[in-house]
C-alpha cells in the first residue's frame, strides 16, 4: 500500500538530502546532532531474519528504509538504544548508515496480507525509527573479510561502551559496503535500561561478553582505540545525543518523577562508563589473550 500526502514532506524540508542511489553518499556529511524526519508511504517487504520483524519501507523522500517498529519486542528502548549508540559511533568515525526518524500511518496496514504485520504496524503508529538502506551491502564474513585493527579495535570498544551484546560470529550485525565495514543493528545494546536501579553502581562493571565479540581477534590495537574514542565520546557529546530521543519514547512513572530525569539517567549512565573506560578495555584485553 502507497500512502499518499503523508506530511510534512520530509525531502523539501531538508534539501540535499534523499540520495539514495547506492553511490555511497549514505555517509554524507550531516548537520551535527540532529536527525531528519521522514514519512513511510509504502511497506515493502519484512526482513525476517530480524527477531523483531523490521521491514524496508518507502518514504516521502523517495528513499527505502530498514524500519524498527516502537511497537516489536522491547517497544521504545530498541529504538533509543539504536539511535544513541549509532550516533555514538557515528561521532567517533565509524560509518553507520543514517538514522531517520520515521512517521507512521496505521493506515499502511489495511491492505498487508500478513495478520501480523498489520498488528506491528498498528502498534507502532506514530514516531519510529530506520536506518538508510544500504543497496547490495553484504554481511560481514570473519573468514572472508579481515578488518584493519583500528577500525575493528574501534568497534569493540564502542561495543563493550554500550554493552552490546549482539556482535557475535553468528550474527554479526555488521555489513560491507563500498568496501567499509558498517554498523547496523544497536537494539540490543544498553541492557540497563531494561533493570533501572543501581545503574549507576553497575556504570564502571566490565563487559565480559566481549569474548564473544565477532571483531575481537582483529582488535589488536585496543590502547590506542581506548585513547581515540574517549577523545571523540565526551561527556557533553552523550547529552547532546541524548537529546535527541523523541520525549514519546520516555516516561517510566514507576522509576523516573519524568521524563527529564529518564533522560538524564541515560547521560548519567554513559558518562559514568566513559569514565571508567579502563575496565572494559582490560577486560577486552584480558579476553584477546585467552584467544592464543
């Protein structure tokens, strides 16, 4: 189904944007700190290789999208947690395909045959998240491609900073692209949120997952990685980042007075780990040296 008049236009309000043919302007240069909104108009196809069923979609800028639905699996917080460690990476050089914004009218469900992809779709009306669709990219193979060591030693350690858990050899979560190594796929990541209490006292813990990680027998430069990224992550970049998750996707009355303070939580949480970088980089070493 096409939806038509979907407003605002997303493409005349951020002129220069919408190329999306495949000639890897996807890592353009972007406004600092700021995310474009765009409309869906058409469901494509499901990517069902996805635990939460994301799909491409069409949208008022005539590009295609990875869609995350707000109302798959963990709702809101695989959202936030896609767009905060995307645009973390991102400030730190590593290409991540663009993240967007996404409105979404239920009225895209009416003609979907599948039951289930009308309810996901249904659920999740209103303010989404997608990432640019990456034509002809390909996933990552450990045993085919092999990785500089400062990219991958990069990769790691943003992955034990948001302790994300969904890097792994049997799903990477990674792709090739014009011949660069991409970031997709961040929804598992920033598991304390998922258990607010005590977050701060559990900020500094080690990562010990990162033995699983997919890059870690590449990342051989983990020292210099530790000293680059903490250079780019700053204290003050995670609040601006922060920033801009949609207030829709905040609120836990139970927990937080507002939603102000969820928010804050979030920097809180993340400066803490940044400060404490030592941790999880000797941990990541540690888990290297147990690969010989």
């Amino acid at each position: 189904m096409h939806i038509d008049g979907c407003s605002p236009d997303s493409a005349a309000l951020h002129p220069g944007y919408g190329c999306h043919d495949g000639g890897g302007c996807h890592n353009r240069a972007m406004p600092a700190l700021t995310l474009r909104t765009v409309c869906a108009t058409r469901y494509v196809t499901p990517l069902r290789e996805g635990g939460s069923l994301p799909a491409i979609v069409e949208a008022d800028d005539q590009g295609l999208y990875v869609l995350k639905f707000r109302g798959a699996g963990q709702g809101p917080k695989a959202l936030i947690a896609e767009l905060v460690c995307g645009e973390l990476a991102r400030s730190a050089g590593l290409a991540v395909p663009e993240i967007v914004l996404v409105q979404l009218d239920p009225e895209l469900a009416r003609t979907e045959p599948d039951p289930e992809i009308q309810d996901l779709i249904r659920a999740s009306a209103g303010l989404n998240l997608a990432l640019d669709y990456l034509p002809g990219s390909v996933t990552f193979d450990p045993l085919a491609d092999r990785p500089p060591a400062d990219i991958a030693s990069a990769i790691v350690w943003h992955d034990a900073f948001v302790t994300n858990v969904d890097r792994t050899p049997r799903n990477s979560n990674l792709l090739m692209w014009h011949r660069r190594l991409w970031l997709i796929d961040h929804g598992a990541a920033l598991y304390f949120h998922h258990a607010w209490g005590q977050h701060l006292e559990r900020a500094a813990s080690p990562f010990a997952l990162v033995r699983d990680h997919v890059l870690l027998p590449f990342a051989s430069e983990l020292a210099q990685a530790d000293a680059r990224m903490r250079a780019a992550i700053t204290p003050g970049l995670i609040a601006d980042i922060v920033a801009l998750i949609p207030d829709d996707w905040l609120g836990e009355p139970d927990t937080f007075p507002d939603r102000a303070a969820h928010r804050q939580a979030y920097v809180d949480v993340l400066a803490r780990r940044l400060a404490a970088s030592t941790v999880f980089v000797e941990e990541a070493l540690r888990a290297r040296a147990q690969l010989a």
